[in-house]
C-alpha cells in the first residue's frame, strides 16, 4: 500500500484530497502548513506528497527544495498557474503539477501515473482477483481468465479508479482511442463480457445517468 | 543636416560673400584709376605725336596721301617708346577689339582730310588685372580653411554640451530615470539639463506610484482569486465526489457539510467584496450619533459571544458624527478582531473620548497581538491564515473598516506587541455645532 503525504492549508481542500485518494486505495497523512510537513517527512515514509505552494511557517516550494535529497516525488497542487511558477516547480524537482480548481480523475490519474513510474506498481489485487500489467494476464483464484486486449484495457481503467464512477465517453476515450468512432453502448456490451467472465455482477456497478463503477470496500 | 555644418556653412557663405564683393569693388575702383591714368598719358602722348607730326608735315609738304603715310610709317620706330602704332588714315579708324587706348584726329591742313590714329597697348594693366584674380582665388581658398578650421573647433567646444545632453537623454529614454544631466557651462544648455532632470525626476516618481498601484491591484486580483479558487475546488471536489464515489453515509454528510460551508464562505467573501467597492463610490452624509444608542446596538450585538468575552465601555463622549450604520459596521468589524484575537474569557475595552476637533475610538485586547500593523490594512492581508479562516474570516475586515472610516475623512490604526494584546485608533471628525 502506498502511503501518500497531503501538505495543504485549506482543511476542505485537504479533506477533499485525501478523501478521494483513499476511494482507490491509497494511505494518506495530512499536514496543514510546511513546518508540521517537513516534521512528518523527516519521520514517517512516505511514497507521495502532493504540496499546495502557498502554504503557512514553510511555502511549498522551499519545503520541496528541503525534501529534496530524500527522492520522494513531488505533485504540486496550487491556485497558481502561471508558466513561471510551473517551471519553478518542475526545476526544483516535481514530478507533476496540478492547478486548483482540479477534477477528481484528473487528480487520480497523475497521482497513479507518478506511483506507477517511481515504483513500477503492475499488480493490483481486487478480492480474489489478481491483474498483472505487465503479463497483461489476469487470474481470479489461480485459474487464468482470458480477456480480449480491450477487455483487459477496461478492466485495468476500472481497477485503477476502484470506487469512482466512470462516464460512457471517459471509458471510450481512454479504451478505444480519441479518435474512436464507436458508440457508447459499446461501452456496455464489454462491461456485461467482463462481467460475465469474472462473476463481477454485483462489483461492476452501473450508476444511474453516469457510468459504471467497480466498487470494492 | 547636423548643427555643426549648418552653422559652418552659413559662415562660410556670408565669409565669402562678403570677402568677394569688397575685392570686387576694390578691383574695379583700382582698375578704373589706373585706366584714367593711363588714359590721360595717352593723351598727352598723342597730342605730343600729333604736334610734331603736323611740323614735319610743314616742313617736308608731301604731295599725296601715300607719301604722307610713308613719313609717318617712318617715324612710327621713333615713337615706339610712346605708341604701340601710328597710322595714317583716311577718314576714321574704327578699332576691331576695344583692348587698346585709340585716338583719332585730324591732321591740320592741308592735310585735314587725313586721320592720325594713335594706338596705345593697355596689355601690361589686363596682365595685372589677372594676378590681382589670382590672388584673390588663393586668398579665398586660404581664408576658407582657415575658417573652417576656426569655426569648427568653436561650433564644437560651444556644442559639447548638447551632445553630453543627446547622450544622456538616450540613456534615460530607455529606462534609466535616475540617471542625470550633468552641464557646467552657464548658458542655456544648463537651462535644459537642469529643466530636463526635473523632468526624469518627475517622470520618475510617477512611475514608481504607477509601478505601485499595478502592483497593489496585481496583489489584490491574484488574492481574490486566490480566495475564490480555495472554496471552489472544494464545492466542485465534494460534489464530484459525491457525484462518482462508491462512499459512507458518513463520507457522504462531510462532503455536504464542506459544500454548504464554502458556499457560505463565497457568499460573504461576494458580500464583503461588494461593500467595499460601493464604498468606493459613496457619498455619506455624517450625522449627529449618540454614543449611549451605538453602546447599546454594539452589546445586543456580542451578548452572547461564543468566547465568552467580556466587552467593557468607558465613554467620556456623548456624541460622535458618522453614518449611522456603518459606524455599527466599523465598530464590530474591530470588535470581531479583537475577540479573535483574544482568548477565552478574556475582556475588550473599549473607549469613546473626544477633544475640540477629534472624536477618538479606541478598542484594547490583550489577545495574541500582530507585527504587521501596516499590511494587515490591505484588502485579503490575513494575520494568521490557519485561524483566522476557522472564524470564518474572508481577510478583508480591516480593509473594511480602512474604507469606512476613510469615507468619514478620518485615521485608522494599530499599535500592537506579540503575546500582549493590540490597541486599535480610530479617529474621526468632530463637527462644531453639528
């Protein structure tokens, strides 16, 4: 399990982070201001820090330049947006950046995209299920289960955003290309295959005027 | 074309002109004089040829023309020192050219048909007249460059300081406003260089209170976003989190709880925002207010005060003149400070006193004190961020406060230490009469 440390001042906004990150199944720490920050980094492990730049005592970009020698990569969330300030992040060493107002998926999948680079996560395990990225092969109870690739891409989209709704068009987008020309009940004919191959009737969940969720508690 | 050049050449033409048409003149007078002379000898010369040429006539008695002329072809080597040529003609001569002196005159009779023409070579005076030319062209060529030389070294010695005033005027048009004209002559272009650094220099300090306000709304409108930026990724975090999470009942009320409060805390931020810009464009009309009636709003108000502090009065005034509403406004925004500030159960004085001009507001607290008494004026300035949002703050109570008591012509400000509690001065107008 991950463990991913939250460095930002605004308690709702902190709450938000942390609350959507554990929907996929990370840990986290808050801290609300850079001293509190640069105290829980010097003491706890942590895989992940996502740093608002305006931040109380310590801002965000000096506690980076602090940290830096410890090799934890850096996802910078901040109001800011200026080319200037971007750039400073990246120089100081951040692996992403993400400006305020942010969306929930666009969060999720830069914080998977940086843990799955540095740590070369490839296998999740759903209950008895286990996905390898790497083989591409999935297995529920030993026994090996044959996807087609699109089916695996579902199914990987879906593992990775465990507790989210996905829309039809996100789902289409992501599995079958921008420039898909297929419809969205496509989407539904390969959700009830990877349903039926997994025995996943009751975890793929179809969420009223969304999408589908795979809900895993 | 440069200064310099105009200057030389005008020089020049004038130099020349002048130094032309009195040479002309001088030569012509001269050239006329020694024409006079030369023509008076000539004429005595030939009246001297002619004298003796009638006596030789009167002794020899030629019979015909042909041998009159021979005579006096005869005797033209004898004249020669005299005349350039002497012939004899019938009726008159006229010259071809007009280069020499010729005169005609009848010989006397009987010879009276006969013309003695005397001819005098004036060559040796156009001889003169030419070098006189010439030397006049080399006088010309010498004065010029010398006059130019001259004239040049004075253009440049007297226009070195506009080309120190050109250079400098460059440096500061591209932005270097402290630079400064340095001129130590004591004519006009002094005049200029001391004229053109007031110039920069008050170029300069509109730049900078140019340079500041930029800055000032810079600061503001980057805060403001700032401020509306937190409680919007909030309401549009927890309510796509609501929206798309497989989450507890529990997960499900903080999610609603966080959305309800921050679209509480945009409504006031708009609410604030909005006062303080119709302040902006306000006019008041100050009013006679009894301090007793403001006293008694201000207790209803914090009676019930959730930090259980005590506020305490001590007025030595009756009457203070202000907007009715916005003095309440300006009282309880400071009170809210000061409660904010101050622990539990701790107390707020607070002071009404006046003299013949002032009327003076005081509040005291012994809460936790700031060191930025200047910036905590400026619209989003918050003293302790973490706190101060967990009262609700949206950062701009004292900015608030800054435009009510500035629309009432009056001072605000703070004296504070850190851990010892901060005493807050409003002053106001007192109207004589009012």
């Amino acid at each position: 399990l991950f463990n991913i440390l939250v460095v930002e001042d605004e308690k709702a906004v902190n709450d938000l982070i942390t609350m959507n990150i554990s929907l996929v199944g990370y840990n986290y720490d808050k801290a609300y201001d850079g001293k509190t920050a640069l105290e829980k980094i010097k003491q706890n492990k942590y895989h992940l820090i996502l740093l608002d730049i305006m931040l109380p005592e310590l801002d965000g970009f000096e506690l980076a330049s602090l940290v830096k020698s410890r090799g934890i990569p850096i996802i910078f969330i901040t109001a800011k947006d200026s080319l200037s300030d971007k750039i400073k992040g990246f120089d100081i060493g951040a692996e992403d950046y993400i400006t305020k107002p942010f969306e929930m998926l666009e969060l999720l999948a830069r914080v998977k995209v940086v843990i799955r680079n540095k740590y070369k996560e490839q296998i999740f395990v759903i209950e008895n299920v286990t996905i390898n990225l790497n083989e591409r092969t999935v297995k529920k109870n030993d026994n090996e289960i044959t996807l087609t690739k699109i089916e695996f891409d579902l199914l990987e989209i879906l593992a990775e955003n465990k507790n989210v709704a996905l829309s039809r068009d996100i789902l289409l987008e992501k599995v079958w290309g921008y420039d898909s020309e297929c419809e969205t009940r496509t989407v539904d004919v390969y959700i009830q295959r990877l349903r039926k191959k997994l025995n996943w009737e009751d975890k793929i969940k179809t969420i009223y005027k969304i999408g589908y969720r795979l809900e895993v508690l | 074309m440069l200064f310099k050049q105009k200057i030389i050449l005008a020089t020049l033409i004038l130099f020349i002109a002048v130094l032309d048409i009195n040479s002309y003149i001088f030569m012509k007078f001269s050239e006329k004089a020694v024409l006079e002379t030369e023509y008076q000898r000539a004429k005595n010369e030939q009246s001297f040829i002619i004298k003796n040429i009638n006596d030789i006539l009167k002794y020899t008695k030629p019979k015909d023309v042909q041998t009159c002329k021979d005579i006096v072809k005869s005797y033209k080597t004898f004249y020669k020192f005299y005349a350039e040529d002497i012939v004899i003609y019938e009726g008159e001569y006229i010259p071809e050219n007009n280069d020499n002196i010729i005169i005609n005159e009848n010989l006397e009779s009987p010879y009276d048909k006969l013309t003695l023409v005397y001819i005098k070579d004036i060559e040796n005076i156009r001889r003169i007249k030419t070098k006189q030319t010439n030397i006049l062209i080399y006088i010309n060529i010498f004065s010029c460059i010398l006059l130019v030389t001259f004239v040049y070294i004075v253009v440049c010695v007297f226009t070195k300081p506009m080309n120190e005033i050109l250079k400098n005027i460059r440096v500061i048009k591209n932005g270097d406003y402290d630079k400064r004209l340095l001129v130590n002559t004591k004519d006009e272009f002094a005049e200029i260089a001391e004229e053109f650094n007031n110039m920069a220099i008050s170029i300069k300090g509109n730049i900078v209170k140019l340079e500041k306000a930029i800055y000032e709304k810079q600061t503001l409108a980057e805060n403001m976003a700032h401020e509306l930026r937190n409680p919007l990724t909030s309401i549009k975090g927890f309510s796509e989190y609501l929206l798309k999470g497989n989450i507890s009942e529990n997960n499900k009320i903080t999610a609603l709880n966080y959305i309800y409060s921050e679209t509480q805390r945009l409504q006031k931020l708009c609410n604030k925002i909005l006062d303080i810009s119709m302040m902006k464009y306000e006019n008041i009309n100050p009013i006679k207010l009894s301090i007793d009636k403001i006293t008694t709003e201000i207790q209803t108000i914090y009676v019930n005060n959730t930090k259980d502090i005590r506020l305490n009065f001590n007025i030595k005034s009756k009457y203070i003149f202000g907007d009715y509403e916005l003095i309440i406004s300006l009282i309880s925004n400071i009170i809210d400070n000061a409660i904010n500030a101050s622990k539990n159960k701790s107390k707020v004085d607070i002071e009404f006193s006046e003299d013949t001009n002032y009327s003076y507001l005081k509040v005291f607290d012994t809460g936790c004190g700031t060191k930025n008494t200047q910036d905590i004026f400026k619209p989003f300035f918050r003293d302790d961020k973490a706190r101060s949002r967990e009262n609700g703050g949206v950062g701009l109570g004292l900015s608030f406060c800054k435009s009510i008591v500035d629309l009432h012509n009056g001072k605000i400000y703070i004296n504070s230490q850190v851990g010892e509690g901060t005493v807050v001065t409003v002053i106001l107008p007192y109207i004589q009469g009012g």
